[in-house]
C-alpha cells in the first residue's frame, strides 16, 4: 500500500514538474492570442455600435432576456452564493491552508497593505460610496422582511442589508476562484492566465479548442460588461458633484467627457504596469478612502453613527441566514430580485476577473492568507465606508437635515447622493474629494481588468512577464466605448440589467474555477501538502 502511495507522488511530481521544462522551452510571446482577441473585440462592436445608435431598441432587448431568466433561475445563485462561502471558511481554517502558491520559503510579491490595497480598489470601485448612500435610501422606500415603507422597522433592516449585500457574500467568489488559477500559475507554472488554463483539470485538451476558447471570450465579455455597469454608476454621481459645486448643467457629454478622463488615466496606470501604476493607485485610493471615512465620523454625529452601524451588524449577524435566503414568494414585492439577487449576479460576473487578478498578485501567499486576510481586509473596508456614510443618510433622513428620500424619487439617485453631503461640513470640499475618489477607485477598477482581460487574449505569458502594454492601452479603449453604449442606454435599472447579464455569463466560468479546485485538492492535495508547506 506505502508503495502505490510512494508511486502516485512520484508521479504527480512528476506532472507538476513537466510543464516548467515546457514553461522554459516554449518562452514568451506577447502577441495577442487571435482566436481570443477577435471574437471579443466583434461582440463589443455588436453591442456598442447599436447600443449608441439605438439606445431604446437595446435596452428592450437586453431586459426581455434578462427578466424571465431572473425570475426562474435567480434563486439558484443565492445557493451558489452560500456554497463559496462554506468552501471559503472550510480551505482557510484545513491543513490545505497552509500550501503556497510559489516556492515553500518565497515572501510574498507585494507587501500585506498594498495586497488589500489592490483587491478591495479592483473590486468595488467607485461604487462602494455610491451605494453606501443611495441603497438605505431605497431599502427605507421598499424596505424587506414585510416591514412597512419608513417605518422603524424599515430603518432597522437598512443598514443591515447593506452590510450583507457587501460582507462575505460579496466576496467569496473572488477568493474561491483565485486559487486554481494561483495553483497554474505559480506551482505547474503555466504560462497563461487564463480560465481555460486554470480548467485543465476539467476540460482537458479542450483548453486549446473551441470550449476553451469560448469559455475566454465569455469571461472577457463579462468582465467588460461589469466594469461598464460600474462606470455608469460613478459617472452620473461624479457629474452631479461637478455640477454641485461649479454649476455646470449635466448632460450626455459631461458624462462623455468623465469617462474619458477616467479612460486615460486607467489607459497611463495600466501602460505604465502593475507594480508602478495599479498598485501605486491603489495605495493612494486607499489614503483617500480612510481620510473620507475619518471625516464622515469625525464631522457627523460620531457618536450615533457607531449606535446605527452596531445595531445594523448586530441584527446582520443575528439574521445572516434568513436574509440571505429570502426570496419573498408570498408576496408582490421585488426586493430579493431587486437587491440580494442583483448582488449575488453582480458578484458573480466579477468573480473570475478578481480570481484572475488575486492569483497573479499572489505570488508567495499560502491558500489561508488569500481567504484569512482577504476576506478580513476587503470586508472591513466596505464596512467603514458603509458604517460612515450608511449610518449617516439614515441619520440625516430620520432626524429631517434632509428629505433624500423626496430628491431620490424626483431628481435621481446622483442628486439624492450630493443632497446628503450638502449637509457635510465643506461640502463642496468634500465634493471634489469625492470626485478624485470616484474617478481614482474607477481607473483602478478599469486598468486591472484591462490587465487581465490582455493576459488572457496574450499567447504565453509566464509568471514574472506582464502583457504588452499597447494590448492593456487597447482594452481601455474598448471598455470605454462599451460604457458608452450604456451610457447612452441610461438609467440605474439598465445598468442593473446589464450587471445581472454579465453575472450571469460568469457563474459558469466560477463554478468551472470552483469545481477545479476541489480536483485539484483531490489529486494533487497530499502532494501539494509536502511540497508546497514550509517545513518549521
């Protein structure tokens, strides 16, 4: 039996140590993979192209497909949702913790502060502050649990929602599937970050073929239809602020022009290179955010603020599941559909993505860091935002500073945003700030899917290369004119739309992802456990 044991790690050495001899013989190639690159770029055409030209038209369409498909099949991604999670708690707290995704004494590539850095700023970007505002509002309009309209009980479950729709829920996917792509790339060192690599285990040879192609070009189109929905949201919400403060009318080409200011400085970031563009903007978003957070406590009623976001994580905590899994279906309301299945979509699309960018910052970490401390930065940092400026609107709402609810429902969710910091000391500081901030936290977001999106369309790439820099300056370019289109579409709701299609194109590519790792573990974990674990 010691024998046959003996043997299959010889021979799982043996595979793990044949695609580095390839690895070093094969080289690099920069070029753009064309059976990738082509089809992506003709789909974006598609889409933008009529999108711009006939924004009605588009926008049936889309929610034609997108409405019956949330309504049958919504739910399942609540279900997927919580198995991440359980997957998640389980790798970081087993032995299958402790295994490295590089050499068994290697330090990590990037420090601790700025890993963070970059995941919680491609992750979220300008939205986090954007939704921090604008959904308590809406969930004291609608709220869930049967609570009646601007009720307390409505007030109560606000904040709460808040915190679950951005807590581990958000991010789980984005950890969970980082680590087969992190096992490809930096233990059998393939050069390829790609999922059609990271799902060898499953797939095979089909990687090479019309499966894996295809899996590719849906991952690249999800990934820019997401960062597109975020872009939509922050441009409207940094137009009002600039009209706010220097009284500019807001219109299609203030828009227009945001948008390419946040294109150009994502297009410089991701020329310049991840480790002095991406990450260098990413710290300085960070500074930023920390400094917001510290004002939005320090000027506000401290004091009640950390009363609202104790009670709101208290009764998230207290009711984790049954807020997770309430689907209403005894009656007419559409909050699950609206809120926690959004979500649950919208991470969803961007979970290969992150998976993507996770791994190849992750060079030195083991399996518990990228899930331990991860989860731990990422979900402490929404927290803050939300624990801020959340408690803050519900404050400011309750007590009559302001009347958000009234400017939400007549002027818009941008307008109801800037009526809230209005009510700030500075405001119009504190405007412009927000602006910097937006735009940084969107570049951000944009420049590392840029990165990742040219990764996957380069022919080979091993570890320690980046793409070529024209290729991420392209996909910049792309992703802006797909936002455009949406733009042009408009509305928070086709927004939505268009976040759940993408969601949904990536849930397959995630639980690919996922159902690799779990082989990975099967076949490869004892091996992976002597070779990979530092030895005290």
């Amino acid at each position: 039996m010691s024998q046959t044991k003996e043997s299959k790690t010889d021979k799982i050495g043996a595979a793990q140590a044949a695609p580095v001899e390839r690895v070093a013989a094969a080289g690099t190639d920069l070029r753009p993979e064309w059976g990738i690159f082509v089809p992506a770029v003709l789909v974006i055409m598609l889409i933008s192209i009529p999108s711009l030209l006939y924004p009605k038209a588009a926008e049936e369409i889309v929610s034609a497909i997108y409405k019956p498909f949330a309504a049958n099949f919504g739910t399942l991604y609540l279900w997927i949702t919580v198995g991440l999670i359980a997957l998640c708690v389980y790798f970081a707290c087993s032995r299958y913790g402790d295994i490295k995704f590089g050499d068994p004494d290697e330090e990590p590539e990037f420090k601790l502060t700025s890993w963070i850095a970059m995941i919680f700023c491609s992750g979220v970007a300008g939205a986090v502050m954007f939704w921090s505002i604008i959904e308590p509002l809406w969930d004291i309009v609608a709220p869930p649990q049967y609570a009646e309209p601007m009720s307390v009980a409505a007030y109560d479950w606000s904040l709460a929602y808040l915190l679950l729709h951005w807590g581990p829920n958000a991010w789980c996917t984005y950890f969970i599937t980082a680590l087969p792509i992190a096992y490809m790339f930096h233990i059998r060192r393939r050069p390829f970050l790609r999922i059609s690599a990271a799902a060898d285990m499953i797939i095979g040879r089909q990687k090479d073929g019309i499966l894996g192609r295809c899996v590719d070009v849906f991952f690249i189109l999800g990934l820019l239809f997401c960062t597109a929905v975020t872009m939509c949201i922050s441009l409207p919400t940094v137009e009002a602020a600039l009209a706010q403060v220097f009284g500019m009318t807001p219109s299609f080409s203030l828009q227009v022009s945001i948008l390419l200011v946040s294109a150009l400085l994502a297009g410089v970031t991701v020329y310049l290179g991840l480790k002095k563009g991406i990450k260098r903007l990413s710290d300085l978003n960070v500074v930023i955010a920390l400094g917001m957070v510290v004002y939005g406590a320090l000027c506000g009623p401290t004091a009640s603020l950390l009363d609202i976001f104790t009670n709101a994580f208290g009764k998230m905590l207290g009711n984790f599941w049954n807020m997770t899994f309430w689907t209403n279906p005894f009656s007419e309301g559409s909050f699950p559909q609206s809120w926690t299945i959004f979500y649950a979509l919208f991470w969803a699309g961007y979970g290969p993505f992150m998976g993507l960018f996770i791994a190849r910052i992750s060079r030195g970490r083991t399996v518990r860091e990228i899930i331990g401390w991860g989860m731990v930065g990422t979900v402490a940092g929404g927290f803050m935002i939300h624990g801020v400026f959340g408690s803050y609107t519900l404050w400011a709402q309750y007590h009559g500073i302001i009347d958000a609810v009234a400017v939400l429902k007549e002027q818009g969710a941008p307008a109801a945003m800037m009526a809230v910091i209005a009510t700030l000391p500075y405001s119009k500081v504190v405007m412009l700030v927000y602006c910097a901030f937006s735009t940084i936290f969107l570049a951000t977001t944009v420049n590392s899917g840029c990165y990742v999106v040219a990764s996957t369309a380069t022919r080979r790439m091993p570890t320690d290369s980046d793409p070529h820099r024209y290729h991420c300056t392209f996909w910049a370019v792309a992703q802006g004119l797909l936002a455009l289109g949406l733009l042009a579409m408009g509305g928070l709701e086709v927004a939505k739309i268009f976040g759940n299609f993408s969601g949904a194109l990536m849930a397959l590519p995630s639980l690919l992802l996922t159902a690799c790792w779990l082989k990975i573990i099967r076949e490869d974990g004892r091996h992976l456990l002597l070779t990979q674990v530092k030895k005290d």
